[in-house]
C-alpha cells in the first residue's frame, strides 16, 4: 500500500478481489461436476413449471368477470332510473298532495279539450288532431321526462308555423272557401310527417347535447316573432267571434 493511500479503499478492494475469485472456483467446481455426472451417466431430474389446467384458467377468468360485472352493475336502480325518471320522483312523492294533483289533472284536463280543438283549426287539421296531441305527449312526458316546469303539447306558435309551412305546399281549402277532402286527406299527412321530423330532430339534438345552439337566437328576433304570431292569430280569430265569414289571406290588408 503506498503512503497517502485511504485504508478503507484497500480493504474493499480486497474484498472484491476475494469475492470474484471464490465466484470463480465455485463456477469452476459446478463445471467439474457437471462434467463428472456426464462421464459416469449420472441423470438429474429436471424442474418444470407447474402445469395450469385451461378448465381452471377459465374458472380464473369467470371469477374476475363475474366480481367487475357486479362492481359495475351493483347499482342497478341508478340504471333503471336514468330510462324511466319518473321512477325517482315518485319514491319521494307526498300522497298527502295527490287529491291536489288530481284536481290539478281534472282543471287542466278539462281546459286542454277546447284549447287544443282550437290549435288544431288553427293549424288546418281536423280538432280530434289536436286532442290527439294534447293527451299522448302529457303521457309520455310522464313516463320519460325530467321537468317540473315544461309544459308539453301544441302551441299557437308551433300551429301557426304548420299551417304556413304546408299551406305553400298542399292548400285544401278552396276559392269558394270549401275544403277539398283529398287535398285535406294530404294535407293532413304531411302534417304527421313533418311531426315525426321534428322528433327525430329532437333525438339527435339531445343525444349530442345541442341546447346550446338556442344561445345564437336574438332576443329581439324572438320576441318580434312571438308579437307578430300573437297580432295574426288574434286577428284570425275575429271571424268566429263576430260570426263573419272572411277569406283566407296570407296578408293582414286583405
């Protein structure tokens, strides 16, 4: 060891040194032995690794399966729930309200019958249309929607929009004021395919979460929309309350 040397980085060295030699020796002696065993025919057994049935593979596997599929399942009235809403509120429902909500039913029951008559004339459909429309949304809405606050069924607006919508099309009433029944008979067919339209449309937009698009639609513009709407079917109904006979016009002046 020189002078200046770490004592400490000696001895390790050493150590290492010893170490790799005895790896040698013992590498060394497995050698000879091997050798040895091979001369005189010695035979060893082998090790093999432990053989796994597929029978039990597959128990593995359904065990696995069956745990994640009631981790993931294990809620099944959530599930159920989110198809039919009206699963949730109805747990919580008070029966001390349901003689209010029947009364509620009755009133608005009554006051749908002659207002969804009226819709329905407005729109240029026969009234058992209109009364068609009023009840079977109210029952489905029930069953599947998630508001307490919508009302569903016809509107004035959406009236209106039909009958100027398939007016330009398909017009049954004719110049003399009478009504053409196979043209009403179209008439009426378009109708129900322009209400499934607009429900196949409402599908993809909920599906893609597309309310958002409303945001792009002018206050003004909508409000100009809704007093114009309300001024034409105010006017459309003067006839029937005067009992005069005025012709059908697409222009107010007229």
């Amino acid at each position: 060891m020189s002078p200046g040397s770490d004592p400490s980085t000696a001895s390790s060295a050493s150590n290492e040194s010893s170490s790799g030699q005895g790896l040698s020796a013992n590498k060394r002696s497995i050698s000879a032995e091997h050798l040895q065993d091979a001369f005189l025919g010695v035979k060893h057994d082998v090790p093999h690794p432990t053989r796994v049935d597929s029978k039990d593979k597959f128990g593995d596997w359904k065990r696995k399966t069956q745990t994640t599929c009631v981790s993931k399942w294990s809620d099944v009235d959530q599930v159920i729930e989110s198809m039919f809403p009206f699963l949730k509120w109805l747990k919580v429902y008070d029966r001390s309200n349901l003689s209010q909500d029947i009364i509620a039913g009755l009133t608005v029951g009554i006051m749908i019958i002659p207002q969804s008559m009226s819709y329905a004339k407005l729109a240029g459909l026969p009234v058992e249309y209109g009364l068609y429309s009023a009840l079977m949304p109210v029952f489905a809405y029930a069953i599947w929607g998630t508001s307490r606050q919508l009302a569903v069924g016809p509107v004035a607006l959406v009236s209106l929009l039909v009958s100027t919508g398939l007016t330009s099309i398909v017009d049954p009433v004719m110049e003399d004021g009478s009504i053409d029944q196979d043209l009403q008979d179209q008439y009426n067919i378009l109708a129900i395919e322009t209400a499934f339209l607009v429900g196949v449309v409402y599908l993809i937009m909920g599906t893609f979460r597309l309310g958002f698009v409303t945001i792009v639609l002018s206050h003004a513009v909508v409000s100009g929309f809704t007093t114009g709407a309300a001024i034409i079917i105010g006017f459309s109904q003067v006839k029937y309350f005067f009992g005069y006979e005025v012709e059908r016009s697409k222009v107010l002046h007229e």
